[in-house]
C-alpha cells in the first residue's frame, strides 16, 4: 500500500480549485499554508497506516490541504495574535470550521466539506461547530484531528513554541479524553514511535 504513496500524493492535489485555494493562502498567512501543506500530506500517510482505501486516503488528504480553508477569511492581524483573545475573537476563530465546510460544498465536494466542518470536535464534546461525542464524530476527522494537533504543536504558534515529536505523541496520549487513541496509534505507527514513553505507548500498542 504504501508504494502507493507516491501516486496518493499526485492525487491529493487533483481538485481543480486547489491552486486558487492555496495560492490565496499562502498570500494571505505564510503559516496557514505551511500547515495545510503538511497536514495534508501526512493525513495522507496516516490514512494509509489505518487502512482507508484508495479513494478514502485521498479524500482524507485533501481534507488535511483545506481544512482551515476558512481561515482566508479572518484577518491576519488574528491569526497570529499574541495577546489573549477575547471571546468576540475566539467567536470569530471558531467560525473557520463552519466556513471552509460552506466553500468546500461551494466546490461541490461535500465529502471533503464534511470532515472539514468537523475537525475540531471532541471526544468529550467540547469541540466545535457542533459539540459531537466520540463516535459520534466520524473515523476520519478523528484522524485528522490527531495529525492537526500534532503538527500544530511541533510548528510552534505566536503563543506556543514548537515541542519535540516525543512530547507532541505523549500529549496526544494523555488527552485521550479529547483525542481517539487509536488514531494516535495511527499517527506513532506512520512517524515511528521508538523513543516515545514506551509505558505510555503500550497503552496503544
Ligand atoms: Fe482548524
């Protein structure tokens, strides 16, 4: 499967809006697009340490590519703020989730539009748009929610710096309030988790 993973790759960018997208991104917030990027092609790969199909792995890698597609309509100024946000502002982060899923339907791909809307719930139901519960919150956005926390926390952001691979799969570990653990599996599986806490890894071994 994962000789595949070249041909995955060319397939993640197929869709006909995808420069227009990205190219706005980029021009909109260096560090969206760089996320996006990396996102996507490394749900592409967890997606194939879970066992999606052909088609489900390439619809989970582009919904990595746009899932804060939303965000091109917040201004910069927000996106990387350093103070504490106030609630109106956090109102207005929050809202990326519900607006890319609009430009995706926009597009005519409600499957990416779905996962997109969606991948920021929790396992909990303190995430967002919706307040959804395990699994109630579908197999895929699981994943790309692991892989969007995990990269969030290696980058590093205006209010966070960036933490060792290590750290950022043991963090994703102990939220297994927040976090599906078996995506988490999935995401160690595909990185390679042999320095990771061996105590905490067994759990998900
Ligand atoms: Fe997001």
């Amino acid at each position: 499967m994962l000789d595949d993973h070249g041909a995955v790759l060319g397939d993640l960018f197929a869709q006909p809006f995808t420069s227009a997208y990205l190219g706005a991104v980029l021009a909109h917030d260096y560090e969206t697009h760089r996320h996006l990027l990396n996102v996507g092609m490394l749900s592409a790969r967890v997606a194939q340490t879970a066992g999606l199909s052909r088609d489900e792995t390439v619809v989970l890698g582009q919904a990595g590519l746009f899932h804060d597609i939303g965000k091109l309509h917040i201004r910069r100024a927000l996106l990387n703020a350093r103070h504490t946000l106030s609630e109106a502002e956090w109102r207005i982060l929050r809202a990326h989730a519900a607006r890319g899923e609009q430009m995706l339907n926009a597009q005519g791909v409600p499957a990416l539009a779905a996962i997109v809307r969606s991948h920021h719930e929790r396992l909990d139901g303190s995430g967002y748009p919706d307040g959804l519960r395990g699994m109630a919150i579908p197999w895929e956005t699981r994943l790309l929610s692991v892989v969007d926390a995990y990269d969030a926390m290696r980058s590093g952001r205006p209010y966070a710096i960036a933490i060792a691979h290590e750290e950022a799969l043991e963090r994703l570990i102990a939220a297994d309030h927040l976090f599906d653990i078996d995506a988490v599996a999935a995401l160690a599986a595909t990185l390679g988790a042999k320095h990771a806490n061996r105590e905490a890894l067994a759990r998900i071994s």
